[in-house]
C-alpha cells in the first residue's frame, strides 16, 4: 500500500481493497486476538494508525502508552474513550482529541471539563460540546463566546445570564436567527440583532417586538429569506401591496397572510400563480 504508484491507496482500486482487507483484519484479529495478539505493541500500533477505534482490543498495558493512544486519537478522536483513566486526564491528549470533535470532551476527566483552554478548544470545534463543560465554564463569558460564535444553539446551554449579553445574542442569531425566541425582551427590540436573525432565518420575525415588526424595511428583509414572515408583519404592512408581493415572489403560500383584500386581488393572485409555477419549474 505504502508503495502505490499513484501516491494515494484509497483512490486505486487494487490498493482500496487491500486496504479495506487490511481494516478488517486489524480490527478482527485485535477484536478475537488473545492476550498476546492485544499486547503486541507493534501491530496495535498499525492497527490504531489506520483505525483508531482498534484501540478498544488493545492490552490495558497499551492502553496507557501514550504513543499507542496518541496515534489512535489522532486518527479518530473518539478513541479517547478507550483510553486509560489517567490518559484521559492528560491535557496534551484531550486537546488534540477536542479540537478534532469538541463532543469527545464527554470522555475526557471531569477535571478537564473546568480546565479553560480544553474547553475553549472543545467549544472552537463545536460549540454544543459547552453542554459538556463544568458548570462555572458554563458561565465564563469568553467560553460562552466561543461556543456559540460555531453554534448558536450553544445558547441555550450556556447561563441564563448570556440571554441579555448583547454580543453573544448577536453571535448567536447570526448562525441561527430562531434562538432569537431565548433573548432577552430587551434585545427582540434590538434592532441590529433582529436583523441579524431574520437575514438567517425570515421566521425569527416572530420572535421581533412589535414596533420592529411594523419596520417595513426590516420586515421586507425578513419576508424576502421567508415569505411566511409575513405572517408576524404589523396589520398595516401586511396590507401593504409591494412588501406582499415581495413575500408571494419568496414564498408563495404567504398569500394566506395577505390583509387589506389583496387575497381577492385578481392581480396579486395572478403573482402567484405565476411564481408558484415558477418555483415548481425550478424544482423539477
């Protein structure tokens, strides 16, 4: 395999299915090995370069060797599982499992889970692994940052306290406009942030306080990502023939939240006729 021509054994036909041989050999022998098979160092070693989950079949001896597990981590950062206790209490090892897959923090010693800097690069990697941080990291303003700047969701698991924390609102809307429904009352009549939200998702207008939703430009953002948003509009921009028409060209089932007698309107309805055709042309 290490010698193929082409340089890269998965894309040659020969090699890929000596290499998927090769995988389950690994993984057979270890698995069904005897106490000899599972404490020899040098085949462990192979097996966890290639697959790192191999390391579940190795000696508890191996187990502990930093340079067996480190090698296996780093192929697959869920290997850590199968790691020593006191592996997994290293901070070298957890850091180069997390910044792989931030979720591997579940493996990791509870000491870790309040270490700073591990979660910090935990969270970087995905920022729902925050759920997995110690309680007092839940509250850190800079760990809090971080998690939901990769994920908005990420506020719902930090502290209570971060739902009127302007610029982590603002972080969090901007990957995902519907956890605007968690912000304070203060910041759903911010209008930066709302903004923010409905240019992801139209929807979160819903979320808006009532004198934003009476905002035509901001409404008009809102229904051109999502026509529903139509729906959470103010009465008067909901009679409003261009800013519905602009929801009917998004969305055309937006019809629906129309006021003002526009769902009678020959021509409005003609609109959306048309862009509903035109929408399921696109969509064949």
């Amino acid at each position: 395999l290490r010698a193929c021509r082409a340089g890269y054994p998965s894309s040659c036909p020969s090699c890929s299915g000596l290499l998927a041989m090769s995988l389950e050999t690994y993984w057979v022998r270890l698995r069904d090995g005897d106490a000899a098979t599972r404490g020899d160092r040098e085949l462990v070693l192979e097996a966890v370069q290639d697959e790192g989950m191999c390391l579940e079949f190795a000696s508890p001896a191996l187990r502990f060797d930093i340079e067996v597990v480190t090698a296996a981590v780093r192929q697959d950062p869920d290997a850590l599982e199968f790691a020593d206790e006191a592996l997994r209490a290293d901070p070298d090892l957890v850091s180069l499992a997390v910044s792989q897959k931030g979720s591997t923090l579940q493996f990791a010693a509870d000491k870790l889970k309040s270490d700073k800097e591990v979660v910090l690069k935990a969270v970087r990697s995905d920022g729902l692994a925050l759920n997995l941080a110690a309680e007092e990291l839940r509250g850190d303003r800079e760990v809090v940052l971080a998690a939901v700047a990769q994920d908005g969701d990420a506020l719902e698991i930090a502290a209570e306290q971060f739902r009127a924390d302007r610029d982590v609102v603002l972080s969090a809307v901007r990957l995902n406009g519907a956890i605007l429904q968690l912000a304070s009352e203060d910041l759903r009549r911010d209008r930066e942030v709302v903004e923010a939200a409905v240019k992801f998702d139209g929807l979160a207008l819903g979320f808006a306080g009532d004198e934003l939703r009476a905002d035509r430009d901001l409404v008009l953002t809102a229904v051109r990502q999502h026509g529903g948003a139509l729906e959470f509009a103010s009465p008067e921009l909901r009679a409003d023939r261009a800013l519905v028409l602009d929801a009917i060209n998004r969305t055309p089932k937006a019809l629906a939240y129309a006021l003002g007698g526009l769902q009678n309107d020959d021509d409005v309805l003609e609109f959306t006729r048309e862009a509903r055709c035109r929408i399921q042309a696109l969509g064949k």
